[in-house]
C-alpha cells in the first residue's frame, strides 16, 4: 500500500487583528465538583484549542472572564476570572502523517469557586457563558467568517434538591479533540465520547455553533472581547448551503451517534466550524448540558489506501467464518480460533477487540484474547495470522454475546479498518447452586417486650466453592443497631459458612416507639469461577410486642372548633382577634396509666416567642399535668408581618416504659382579621394662582374619616422659593397647616411669563399594624402683576396743621387699596413722583414708593403731582387745607 501522502495546498493568509480569536479553533467548558461529598466548591476550567501554526496572535489570551445566569430568566449570579493553568500539544492519531500547517495547542483556564446554595437553587439550572470574537477568516460553511463570533456555554443543575439536600453533580469531561485532518472522499471518524464521574448518562448530538450577540458588521466596530450575555445565543451565519445537518458536506456528510462516534466522508475541500453538543442524564432526566466548538481541515491530494481485510476461521472448518453465523463452545473445549488479516507488505497492522452487547456503555477490555495485538506484513506474505481466545466465562449468561474484532492499518491521515463480528455462545463451566439448611423462605419470629432471640443461619455448597452471606433490610434506611438487631458470620470454610441473627428487645436500651416490624434477607452465594449469579435469600420478618399502654387525654378550658377524624388523637380550637387584647388558653392532660406527663407547645414553622407567645406547665403529678398560654394581641406590641394565620400545637405524650409513641394534641389556630383602615385625605384644590409682589396665605386640610386616627401632615417635596414658610402638623381626624409665601419677580422665568410651582404633601395615619398615606401634588401659578391706573383712586387732599390727623400725604399702607399705588409689574415698576405748583415750579420730589410729603409749610392751594413707572405714569391733584 502506497503510503506516501500527496497534497498541494495554496494557502492564503489574510491580515488579522492580534486581538481578534482567529487564533481558536474551538474549546468547551466543564465544571467538576470537589472537595467533601456535601460541599458546594467547584473547579470550572474553560478549554480552548489554540491554532499554533498560525503567527498573526504569537499565543493564547492571558485570562478570561465569564459570567452564570440563572437559565430561567436570565438573571447573572456570577462573574468569574481565570488564569491558563495548563497548555500541551495535541498529538495526531499517526505522528508520520503530520501536516506542518496544522498544529493545536490545548489551552486550560480553570480555578475554584464555592456556590451559595441559597442563590443557586433553581429547577431550571444555571448556564456559564463565555464570549469572544472573532472566527477563522477561512472557514467555509460561515458567511464573512472573520466577523462571526464564538460562546461557550455549559448548562448545570440546582446544587441542591428539592429538599435542600446537596445535589452533587459534575459536568461531562469531553472527549478527546480532533487533531487529525480529513481527505477528500475518504471516510473519516473519531471518537468524540466522554465520561462523567457521576456515572450520568450522555447523549451527543450535532448543533450549530453559537455566535455572539453582536452585530456581524465592520470588524473596526466589533468588540474582541465582549461580555457575556445571557442565553439564548444566536446561532453562527451559515453559508448558503450548509446548516447542521451539511456542516461539513459529504457522502455521508458530518453525523454523530448517540455514542459520540462521529464519522464523514466529505466531497469538499475547506476549513469547517461544527459543534457537538452532550446532553447529560440522571434517572432519564436532562440535568444538563455541555457543547464544544471545533473546526475540521478537509483536504485533497490523499491516495485512497486499501483498507485491510479480516477473515476468521474456527479450527476445523474449511469455510472462513460468515457473520451470520454462531461459534458454540461447550465447556470443556478450548476456545480459540483464527484471525486473518491481508494488507499490503510493510503495513503495521494494529489489532482491536470491542464487545459489542456487553461491557459499560458497550464496550469492554477484551484485548488479551488476541495472541499479540501488533504485527507488520512481511515480505514472504500479504496475510497476518493471529490466534483468538475468548475467555472459559461467558461474558453475557444465557444469551449469545457479540465481538467486533478490528484490524487498522497505519494509513495517513486515519487508520482505514476493517471489521469482522463474531457471535459466541460459551458454554459456563458447571456449577450447582448453594442452598441454606432447615430455613424457610420467610421466616416469622415475635417476642414479647424486653426479651432476646437468637438464631444460627446456615449455608452449604457442594461443589465447596466459597461462599458469602450478607444480608439487606426492607427499607434500606433502617439501622438495625438502633433497634437491637445484629446479623455476624461465625463461620466460613469452603462449602460451608454460617452466620448469628440477634434480635433483643429491651425497651430502656432500644426504641420501638416508631417501629416494631422489621424485614430482614439473607442472601447466601457462591464465589465460583465464572461469577455466576445462582444466589439463594431467605427472609426472617421480626416483630417485638409492646406492654399495653392507654393514650394520654388532652383537654382545655377553652371550647373545641373541630375534631380531625382522619386523626382521632387530634383536635383544633380557633380564636380570632383584630390585634387588639389579650388571649389565654388553659390545658389538661390525663393518664390512665398514671405515666408521667410531658406537655409542650411548638409553632408551625415558627417559635411561639417570635410572636410574644409564652407557655408553661405546672401541677405535674403522676398521670396528670397542666398547662397555659398566653398571648398579648396589642398592635402596638405584637410582630405583625403581614401572616394572618398562626398554628400552634400544644401535644401530650407520656412517659412509658418503651417510649411508646401515643400523644394527643390540640391545635390552636390564631387568625388575625384586621379592620379595615380608610385612607386620609388631603382636601385642598389642585392649583392656586397669585401674583408676585403680593403676600399668600393658604390652609393645607387633611381628614381621614376614622375620626380617632392621629395624622401627620408635612410636605415632602422641597419648598418654595423666596419668603416663603410651611410646618409639619399633627391632628386628630383632622389636620391643618398654614403654607404662606410671598415670591418676587424673581420667582418668574427670565422673561417675567408666568411659571409654575409644584408641592407635594403627605398625609398618614397611625392606624396600627398598617398605616395608611396618601400624596397629594398642588400646583401654584405665579403671575406677573399688571399695573393698572384704572382702579386707582389716590386722595385729593390733606391738612399739614400738626393736629395729628391728616398731617401728611401718601400712597402707600393706606386702608383702602384703590388709594394705594399699584403693585410694581416687574418690567414697570415705581421710579418717581413730582410735585410742582401752578407756575409749574417743583416743590417736592421723592424716589421713594412709601414716600410721606408733609406739604413742606407750602401754602394752602392745589398742587399737581406726576408718577413715573418704567412703562406707563401717573398725573393727578392734591390740595392742602389748614
């Protein structure tokens, strides 16, 4: 066979970015459980698989972060950053057919974490996620690859169960990588399998590879290195053409079994992206879920080897063996045949046995039946002639077992293999079974209180094959030292052991209070050659009958709700309460037997002192004691949040000789029925409207129509600009403030237009346990005053005479508003006021709005007077009068 490969390869190698991942080839991530069976610590590795032929990135990214979210809704739990702890080379399947192009480096981040159970606990899982950009710029079956991103991601379950209990789980370690290249119409395989150290089911498929989530446009505007999100993830922008089930084209194209085994016979030349994905099972339930993106090298150039043929032959037949047929031995003849491989001489052929319908997950080391498992075609003969021995045991009881019996050749760039399976039937070498003397197949034994049995269990066997006899409990959970039971081998010889039952029933050192029935097998087998299972059991069912003892009676003062049928030694009182007084509950126990009485109190799901609840007994005699509970129901006193039913169970139980189990209980249900509570008000309009320059008052007013609520009023927005003043107020009912405020011009925009103000008020109640408030948002609209001469009526006179009445003239604080001069317009404001006489001599002048003229001593007569504002202005009269 020519041997030689031949391959001409153009290869063009575009520019890349150093910090793009044209540099990975693929990877997974795994997550194993380490550390004490019950702990939540964890190592979480990424692998990545570098392209160590490439020289555009010199090595690996130093650290990478990841983050888990919970599956369910996407929520991240986690960030997490690690360092490489690992790197090695990824050998090929034949060194001799190396390419120099194609070289893979693997790549291992990984640290410890410890998850919080109580964060960590959700049905769905949880998904580690990790991200980067960008792929190969010359994988085929991607559009523009160079932009298309990779995400790893690994689905785990709840660390805990439904209980609470720790849930331990490791993730699949996957299987090996692919390092090899493939060849244009030559089948390629590999084995992808894995294992799980839970020993989990995995189940492999193909899948499409993951993208990342962002924007497959110009790669200046794609991030390397972007965070991670939570799934679901887009899938990668496949070429036309190709999708999973043609991701790498052929005649098959690229499939995996359930196995993991994966097999192509690809049509096309190119670089090809897949991913596998391995979904993991515990008692047929997915718990989770692990993928691995890779890429495969398809190359032409390859001479097609001739793969090696393999023929079996049986010692004395003529015909070779045909895979229909069935080879029977019995079992005193030898079991060895011949196998026959014929190949090319110089061809290393490598030989392999593989159980076919036995062994875990189908397989099993059946390597040493071949005489030697390696051998070269010599140059006297094309044919390689091995012996075959299957062992004397048959590897499957009762049923034909299936072989296939593989020769490789050691052809580039994969072994070409053929196979021949063979079906055996072998005949065990011959064993009788054991059998126990003078038992029965069960065994009924009952013994009264504080008494013992004991028993010899015997076994024999007549071949004088070692034995063993164990025995199991029915259920499993049941320690028999916990209830006197002790089973030990006190004899063993070959073809014959025996074995001391105890059973002692002494109620002080041994509690039957819970169970005084208890199944017992003892299963008695050989140790023979061929491990057979031809097991004899026997069961010994044991009772233990306890002294007669009559229930203690439970009773109150107070009066019986409901008796629980289903439960005669059960009985409820309910009481309800608004949270406001007090509750006591007195309770009775009675004896027949004139035991000695316990009475204990226990909240469902919580303690009685978390809701100010106390318990006591007192009165103990012999076959009587007594018992009391108070409660303070005060709102202002009692823990209430927001649970309206509380059960507590005040049980009974006596002291007997064998602690048997017989109380009585009486439930008091508390159910709190709260009064409804109305909600306060605030009763003031919406909106005011007020000029500036001008003082404004207003009564902030809340009620509540529970009359006896005590309220609190108080603004909770800030207040309002300039003068302005407003304090929290306490009422009962009802509840008023005065809010009063006197703003400026300057409290307008810039443009002296109106604007708006707006406070918010609170009002709240006392009501107890739950307050009740409501807001109320008041809005105030400031306007610009207008100034106007109409409605001004200034005075026409005043007497200067020093008599205090009249004596000086003025337009300010006057009573009546019209006397007085109009509010200033913020643009047109007060600037001045003349006086002249009638020759139009001035006589006074003031730039004072609160001006006072006294007349000067003028003389009596009428003077004429000039106001000026910024925009408009004033001319009126005035006469003094002595």
């Amino acid at each position: 066979m020519n041997r030689i490969l031949k391959i001409f390869l153009f290869i063009f190698l575009g520019t890349l970015t150093k910090l793009n991942a044209n540099h990975i080839v693929g990877g997974e991530i795994e997550m194993i459980h380490i550390g004490e069976e019950n702990s939540f610590t964890y190592r979480v590795k990424l692998i990545q698989y570098f392209d160590c032929a490439q020289t555009a990135n010199p090595g690996p990214d130093d650290l990478i972060s990841y983050t888990i979210f919970r599956k369910s809704d996407g929520q991240a739990m986690r960030n997490g950053t690690m360092f490489i702890t690992n790197q090695e080379f990824v050998p090929y399947t034949n060194p001799d057919c190396a390419l120099g192009f194609l070289c893979t480096l693997k790549v291992e981040y990984s640290h410890e974490i410890t998850l919080d159970p109580d964060d960590f606990n959700h049905p769905d899982g949880y998904v580690i996620v990790w991200e980067r950009c960008c792929r190969n710029q010359t994988i085929k079956n991607l559009v523009n690859p160079g932009v298309n991103g990779m995400t790893y991601t690994l689905h785990f379950p709840p660390i805990v169960d439904p209980d609470g209990n720790p849930f331990i789980n490791s993730s699949p370690r996957l299987f090996p990588p692919l390092s090899d290249y493939a060849c244009v119409n030559q089948l390629f395989y590999i084995d992808f399998a894995g294992q799980d150290d839970d020993g989990d089911s995995i189940v492999y498929s193909l899948s499409a590879p993951l993208d990342d989530r962002q924007t497959n446009g110009p790669i200046n505007l794609i991030d390397p290195v972007p965070p991670p999100t939570a799934p679901p993830h887009p899938i990668v922008d496949f070429a036309p053409g190709y999708n999973i089930a043609t991701m790498i084209p052929g005649d098959p194209s690229l499939s995996v079994s359930n196995e993991g085994f994966i097999t192509v016979t690809p049509t096309e030349i190119g670089l090809y992206v897949f991913s596998v994905k391995a979904d993991e099972y515990r008692d047929g339930i997915k718990i989770g879920e692990a993928r691995r993106d890779f890429q495969m090298l398809v190359v032409d150039g390859c001479n097609p080897p001739d793969p090696p043929e393999a023929l079996v032959k049986v010692p004395g037949q003529e015909e070779y063996y045909q895979e229909d047929d069935t080879i029977i031995y019995v079992a005193s003849q030898p079991k060895c045949f011949d196998f026959f491989v014929t190949d090319d001489i110089g061809t290393n052929v490598t030989l392999n046995a593989i159980g076919v319908n036995f062994g875990k997950g189908g397989k099993s080391d059946l390597n040493d039946i071949f005489s030697f498992s390696k051998g070269s075609i010599n140059n006297s003969g094309d044919t390689l002639k091995v012996q075959v021995c299957v062992s004397d045991c048959p590897y499957l009881q009762n049923e034909p077992y299936l072989i296939d019996l593989i020769a490789a050749d050691d052809a580039c760039p994969l072994p070409q293999r053929d196979t021949v399976r063979v079906t055996l039937i072998v005949e065990p070498p011959t064993n009788r079974d054991p059998f126990f003397i003078n038992q029965k197949d069960t065994n009924f034994v009952t013994l009264p209180w504080n008494s013992s049995f004991s028993t010899v269990i015997k076994g024999q066997d007549i071949d004088l094959d070692s034995l063993s006899l164990n025995y199991f409990v029915i259920p499993s959970k049941i320690n028999l030292d916990d209830y006197g039971i002790s089973f030990n081998k006190i004899e063993d010889n070959p073809g014959n052991i025996s074995g001391l039952l105890n059973f002692d029933t002494n109620c002080r050192d041994f509690d039957f209070s819970n169970k005084t029935e208890f199944m017992i097998g003892v299963v008695l087998d050989d140790l023979d050659t061929c491990d057979i299972s031809n097991s004899d059991t026997i069961f010994y069912n044991l009772n233990v009958e306890l002294p007669i003892n009559t229930s203690p009676k439970l009773t109150s003062d107070k009066e019986i709700s409901d008796s629980v049928i289903s439960r005669p030694n059960f009985s409820i009182i309910e009481v309800e309460t608004n949270l406001s007084g007090s509750y006591s509950l007195n309770l009775f126990s009675d004896d027949e037997d004139n035991d000695t009485l316990l009475i204990d109190a226990i909240g469902v799901g919580f303690k009685i002192e978390e809701i100010n609840g106390v318990f006591s007994t007192f009165n103990s005699l012999p076959g009587s004691i007594d018992g009391r509970f108070d409660i303070n129901f005060e709102c202002i006193g009692f823990p209430y949040n927001g649970i309206n039913e509380y059960k507590i169970n005040f049980i009974t139980e006596d002291v007997d000789f064998c602690q048997e189990m017989n109380p009585d209980t009486i439930q008091l249900v508390i159910k709190i029925n709260l009064d409804e509570n109305s909600i306060p008000e605030i009763n003031n309009e919406d909106s005011y409207t007020l000029d500036v320059n001008n003082s404004f008052e207003v009564e902030i007013n809340a009620s509540d129509s529970d009359k006896d609520d005590l309220l609190l009023l108080k603004l909770v927005s800030d207040g309002l600009p300039g003068e302005f003043s407003f304090s929290e107020a306490y009422g009962t009912g009802e509840v008023s403030s005065i809010l009063k405020w006197t703003p400026s011009c300057q409290e307008l925009n810039d443009d002296f237009s109106d604007k708006l103000y707006e406070l918010t008020f609170d009002v709240t109640d006392n009501s107890c346990p739950n307050t009740a408030k409501s807001s109320k948002n008041i809005k105030f609209l400031l306007k610009k005053p207008q100034v106007n001469w109409d409605q001004f009526d200034p005075p026409n006179a005043f007497s200067p005479d020093g008599d205090g009445i009249n004596d000086q003239f003025k337009l300010s604080n006057l009573s009546d508003p019209n006397q007085n001069l109009p509010l200033d317009g913020c643009d047109d404001n007060f600037e001045s006021i003349v006086f002249v006489d009638r020759t139009g001599v001035e006589v006074f002048k003031s730039y004072d709005k609160e001006f006072q003229w006294d007349g000067d001593g003028l003389s009596s007569g009428v003077y004429f007077y000039y106001i000026k504002y910024t925009k408009s202005d004033y001319r009126g009269t005035v006469t003094i009068i002595y």
